[in-house]
C-alpha cells in the first residue's frame, strides 16, 4: 500500500538550533516528492520538488535532500519565522493526473 | 507566479442550503485541479481530481452528489456542497497543477461553517 510518513509529528527548536525533518515513503514507482510550509488556517505553500535520489535542493534556510527510501528537509540556523508544518508528499508515476499522497505533516516551533 | 486563489475565504451557511467555492490560477492555467478537505490538526485528504471540460474523478468514499465539482475553464474549478450539514463544516482547499510539471500550488483555502 502507498504510504508516507513524516517524523517527528512535532518539534521544537530554539532560534538557530538546525535540524532535520524525515519524510519516509513507500510508493509503486516515485514520479516526485513534494515540500509544502503550511502556516495555520492557510494553503499549503510550495516549498521543493526533487524527482530522483541524491537530488538536493535548497531554499534560504531549508535544505531538501532525496534517497531510494525517504527524504529530508534540514533547517539550518532556524528563525521563528520558520514555525509551521511541513508536509511531504509524493506522486506516483502510474496516472497523469498527478495526484499527491500526502504524510500527516511535522508541526515545527522555533523559539527565540 | 503560480498564484491561486479561492473564494469566498469564510463562509457559514444553514443545513440544507447549498454553498459554492470558487478557485482561480490567477497568473498560470491549469488542466488539472485539485479539491482537498482538512479536518483540525490531521493533513489534507483528497477529494477529487477536476479536469477542464471533463467530469471530475472522485476518491473513494467522497459523494460526487454531495460535491459537485465543475471545472469550467483552464483557469477556474468550482465546489458545490449540496444540502449542507454540520458535518461538512471543515477547511476546503483546491490546488491547480502547473501545466508541464506535477507541481501543486494551493489557494489560501476556505472556512466552511453549516449551523
């Protein structure tokens, strides 16, 4: 069965402690794997795509890495600003529409 | 770029009364929409998958009569909620597919409350 899975479901930082965000998957055939910011009563905002394993790429603050297996969205040096939930997802390569399988999202806090 | 928009934001409406949801790729078009649903703290469960000019595909366990969803142009797709009730009061949010890629950008999402 497709499935995503983020971990940790929550996590807390202090202002410019880095870290990292997993982003576990099991899918028939991977077209792409998503990175969406999702700030409370909002849209999801789009963050990164990677398509193929040891694709990176990155964004100020945020790193996004891909493997085989599950990907990672590291934080380094993190603001307050970067509180929110992220949220993974993937889409798989059987299908045109592009449909996205999303996991259940790691709610970050950053404290100054 | 890539700017989606929905409309109304909030919207409280009676049971029994229908409400539409516009959504709009302001600045790109879109064959492909998307409509999710989000309950409080879990992530976005698809409902359907809207196609310009064709009938939308719904998921599993969604009722295409209760969610009449109309993509009437490469640039809008509207959501019917039929016969409201207070169960189908939750966060609505579309997204539209970047054509070329298999990106999803997301409008800002809609408030609906059923009293």
């Amino acid at each position: 069965e497709d499935q995503v899975t983020q971990s940790p479901e929550a996590l807390r930082l202090q202002e410019g402690e880095s870290s990292s965000l997993n982003c576990s998957y099991t899918v028939s055939g991977l077209r792409g794997l998503f990175w969406y910011r999702q700030d409370p009563g909002k849209g999801p905002e789009f963050l990164f795509t990677l398509y193929s394993a040891g694709e990176e790429k990155e964004k100020e603050r945020l790193k996004a890495t891909l493997t085989k297996k599950e990907s990672f969205l590291h934080i380094t040096a993190p603001k307050p600003e970067d509180s929110a939930t992220y949220l993974c997802a993937v889409s798989k390569l059987r299908g045109n529409t592009g449909k996205l399988i999303f996991g259940q999202g790691t709610t970050l806090q950053v404290k100054p | 770029g890539a700017v989606v928009s929905q409309h109304p934001s909030w919207v409280i409406c009676k049971s029994g009364t229908s409400v539409k949801i516009e959504c709009r790729s302001l600045d790109f078009q879109a064959t492909t929409m998307f409509w999710y649903r989000q309950f409080p703290k879990q992530s976005l469960m698809l409902m359907a998958t809207s196609n310009e000019g064709s009938k939308a595909t719904y998921e599993q366990g969604v009722e295409k009569d209760k969610f009449l969803i109309n993509h009437a142009s490469l640039t809008l797709s509207t959501l019917t909620v039929t016969s409201a009730h207070p169960e189908d009061s939750s966060f609505y949010i579309c997204s539209a597919r970047l054509a070329g890629t298999y990106e999803q950008y997301f409008g800002p999402g809609t408030r609906l409350t059923v009293t």
